[in-house]
C-alpha cells in the first residue's frame, strides 16, 4: 500500500515538475499527513509557549512550494527532502526574529544528539546548529544535507540515500561524520 502511494506522489510530483497546477493541488492532501508528522517532531522539541504551531509551520512550506516558479521533482524522498529543508528555513528565521526581538546577544552552546533535548533557550539552539550547518555546507555539502534530512525532516537512511543517489552505508557513514563534527563546532564556539 505504502509502495503504491510512494508511486502516486512521485506520478504527481512529476506531473508538477512538468508544469500540472492540477497535480500540485492533488500532491498537498497525500502528503500534508506526513509534513504534519514532520512539523510535529520538530516542534515537540519547542519549549512550552513557542509561538510557531504545527499548522502555520506546514502552511508556510506550503506557501513556499507553491510559490516555486521552477521545481524539478525526482520523487516522493526527493520532495521530503527539500520539504525538511523549508521547514529548517522557516524554523531559523523564526528562530532569529525571536533572538533578535528578545536578546540580540549570542547564542548559547548547544549539544547534538538524535534528539536534541527541550530547553529554554531552543531558539539560539536553533540559530547556532544553523550556522553550523551552513559552515558544514561550505566544507561537505552532502554531509550537511544528511543533517537537514535527519534532523529537520526525519527522514530515514533509506530515503536520505534515495534522495542523494548513495549506499544506505554512505549516508550513515556521512551521519556520524557531520554528527562529530557538529558536536566540536557546537561545543567550542
């Protein structure tokens, strides 16, 4: 069933590719339960009273996908991917405006595991792992991109190595990597 509904998005998300307004709105309900499931995992790391909800966050990657004058769609894991990556933006730049109202100072050290834990100072957390990841991005792109996938949109080893064209090996071999390196950057800043 699974295997079914992963060819019918990749069929849409082609159709889009080649210009299908028709297929991006018939695209959004088919994956708006996985983008909320998504959107949920990375906001459950927000510490009580956060602002951003789960509903705004999927609307504004909405917002975002739907203004993309030019996509060019592999596949179902391609389209997560970036998905994760959107919601990393927004979740940064929600993250900085936050900061920038509240301090305006520097952002605190941070630790990196599989699941980083809840505090109250998740925004500068959020804005230092995106400077890290960004000079991450300048050194190994793919490395980072293995950060954004897991991290931000959880996706699994198999889509990740899907997504960037790799052995399932590779990408747990980049993880542990990137993971090593974050954690040194994170922690001697």
């Amino acid at each position: 069933m699974l295997d079914n509904r992963s060819h019918q998005i990749t069929a849409l998300l082609i159709d889009w590719s080649n210009g299908d307004e028709i297929a991006f709105k018939q695209l959004m309900p088919m994956v708006y339960d996985e983008l909320r499931r998504m959107a949920r995992r990375h906001l459950r790391r927000e510490p009580a009273g956060h602002t951003i909800q789960t509903t705004e966050l999927i609307h504004e990657a909405y917002l975002k996908f739907a203004g993309r004058e030019e996509q060019n769609w592999q596949n179902r894991a391609h389209f997560f991917g970036v998905a994760a990556k959107v919601m990393r933006h927004i979740l940064v730049d929600h993250a900085r405006t936050k900061h920038r109202s509240k301090r305006g100072g520097l952002a605190e050290r941070i630790t990196l595991h599989e699941s980083v834990t809840t505090s109250a100072n998740r925004s500068e957390e959020i804005v230092a792992l995106d400077d890290a990841l960004n000079q991450l991005a300048a050194l190994d792109q793919r490395k980072a991109q293995v950060v954004e996938m897991k991290f931000f949109g959880g996706l699994s080893v198999e889509e990740m190595a899907e997504v960037l064209k790799v052995a399932p090996i590779t990408i747990m071999r980049e993880w542990q990597k990137a993971k090593a390196w974050l954690y040194l950057q994170l922690n001697n800043s």
